[in-house]
C-alpha cells in the first residue's frame, strides 16, 4: 500500500457542494461547483456524480444547496423531485432525498437550510462509517481469498469512504491477504479502466485490467478465487441490481464453483421492492454504446440498446455484505434481518 491521500469525491464547504468530476478521470482531476439542485441534478444525470451511496449523498447536498438560495415550500418540493428523477434505478437517492425532506419539511423557510444540511451531513457521515464496517465485514468472509475479480467501480469514487466491494478489497490488501484484482473495463462508459483503475493504482494494489467478454472465460480457468461487485438496490427477497454485466458474471461464477459477492450499505436495500422484477432499468443514450469519448465505433444510424443495470437473482448470490453485517444465505429472511439489526 503506498499510503497515499484520501480521495474525496464530495466536499461540502463555502455553500457549495464541490464534486470530483468522474467524467473527466482519469486524465484530469477537476472538481465541479454545485450550487443549485438543477446543478446537482444535472451532475447525476450525466456521471459526473455516481455511484449508489455516492449519488444518495450528493442528493442529500442538493437538497441543501436550493434551500440556502430559495428556502420555502415550493423549492422543497421542487429540488426533491428534479433530484429524485435524476437516476431511477439506485434507491439511494430517493432515500437521502426522503430523510432531508422529512428532516425540514415543518419548518418555516429560515430554518431550512441549516436543518438541511445537517441531514446531508449526517447521511454522508453514516455513509463513511458504514464503507468502514463494510470493509471489515467483507475482508473476513473472504479470508483466504488472493485473487478477486471486481466489476464497474466500487471505491471512494462510488461511495464515501473507501467505497462498497473497493473497501473490501482494500482491507484485503492492507491484511496483506491479497495478491491481484482483475478488473472489468465495464463498457459502454469504462468505470473500470477509467476508474477502478485509477483507484487501484492510488492504493498501490496490484491489478490488471481486462475486456468484460473475458471474465468468464478467466474465472473457468481459475484466474480469480471470487468476484465481489457493488449493488445499486438490493430488492426485499435478495435479488440485486447493479452494473449491467453483473448478472453474466454472476452466472460464470456459479459455472466456475467460487463465491459471487455483493457488498453495499443497508440504504441500497429496499424493502418496498419485492422482487428484482419491480426493479426499474434505466436505459440511457444509445450514443453511449455506439461511441467512446465522443468517437463513433459503430455505422451511422445503427440503433443501440443502452441498459445501465441487470438483475442477480438472489439465488446466485454467496453473500450480502453491509455494514451491519452479512446476509448468507441471501433471502427474504437473511435480508430483513440486516435492516432490523
């Protein structure tokens, strides 16, 4: 480990929520003023800002941010649901949303902004100590795991902290239990080569860096003793959404005989969801698939299917890792336990 500085994804500070902006990693470092929930909003939409937990918080912030400029009833209203609609599939967002909503929704307008902010600021603090917990929890179901394969991006970039199934691997390597992670590139938008890696190299964790068509094939020749990716909501029976490419990944592990581990807070559960069919798919420009960084890949005029997320069926899952503990075997029952502990 190299022991270099924390990365901060989100900062709040001189009323503005200041947010690393992803879509420009790994190549520059820049950070984005937010001051507005359009602005926020908009940060979302476009991956600036993302990530599961991550996105919960910025909402969280942005709520905050409109109250300080426009407090009042209307900008409440307003800011929540241009927040909320930014992204539909992780259920964090609608949750850090809802508490900051709840937390000022009966107070006059002077007393809102400030009642906001200390809701986002405790949501983000809750994150951070949850990403701790997280890691420990996982790095000890996974004792005498060297070599983990991980999809899209879990770390500091996706969570606060050091992350979701990134701080479990980070606890692996500071145990020095770990010799390699292999990464996905995680097409159409690279969160793995562009972000993963960066984070990786940050750690000084050792790691390659492979096409997504060639998981499978590497976990059935034993290049990795399990897989552990992030979730973006975890539905009431265990089912999980996450990055598309999950579900195949899943699959090949099961064919492989390793563990396939989902790590996220108990905020990417939803208890509201039955099933992972209730789960909505955002579809996203098609011209995410057909071009990479702006350069067209394909044929004008070719039409393109742009999921961002699939659905792991609960029964191909090993273990739910959380803060509060591990659902395993991942079911109905394991799953409520979690949000009752």
């Amino acid at each position: 480990m190299t022991g270099r500085r924390q990365l901060v994804a989100l900062r709040y500070e001189d009323d503005t929520l200041w947010a690393l902006d992803q879509t420009q990693l790994p190549f520059r470092e820049v950070e984005l003023p937010l001051r507005s929930a359009e602005e926020v909003a908009d940060a979302i939409v476009r991956l600036s800002i993302r990530g599961a937990p991550l996105i919960g918080v910025a909402g969280a912030y942005g709520v905050a941010v409109e109250l300080q400029r426009n407090p009042g009833s209307d900008a409440l209203n307003h800011a929540c649901a241009l927040i909320r609609d930014a992204r539909p599939t992780a259920v964090n967002l609608a949750w850090a949303v809802d508490r900051v909503a709840r937390a000022v929704g009966r107070l006059v307008p002077s007393e809102q902004a400030a009642a906001a902010l200390a809701e986002a600021r405790a949501i983000h603090a809750e994150e951070e100590a949850a990403s701790a917990a997280m890691a420990g929890h996982g790095a000890d179901l996974l004792i005498g795991t060297r070599r983990v394969l991980t999809h899209c991006n879990t770390g500091a970039l996706a969570a606060p902290g050091n992350g979701t199934a990134l701080a479990v691997v980070s606890e692996l390597a500071e145990r020095g239990l770990l010799e390699e992670v292999l990464a996905t590139e995680t097409r159409p938008l690279l969160q793995g080569a562009r972000l993963t890696v960066y984070e990786l190299r940050r750690l000084g964790i050792n790691h390659k860096l492979i096409v997504d068509s060639a998981a499978a094939g590497l976990l059935a020749r034993g290049a990795a003793d399990a897989v552990i990716v992030g979730c973006d909501r975890v539905a009431a029976n265990g089912d999980v959404a996450n990055k598309v490419g999950t579900y195949s990944l899943a699959l090949a592990a099961r064919a492989a005989g390793i563990e396939f581990v989902v790590a996220g807070p108990t905020s990417t559960i939803d208890p509201n969801c039955a099933t992972g069919a209730d789960i909505k798919i955002e579809e996203r420009d098609p011209d995410e698939v057909s071009r990479v960084h702006g350069q067209q890949v394909t044929m004008e005029g070719t039409r393109c299917l742009n999921p961002a997320f699939d659905v792991t069926p609960a029964a191909l899952i090993t273990a739910l890792v959380t803060e509060r503990g591990v659902a395993r075997p991942v079911g109905p029952e394991t799953v409520a336990s979690l949000l009752r502990a």
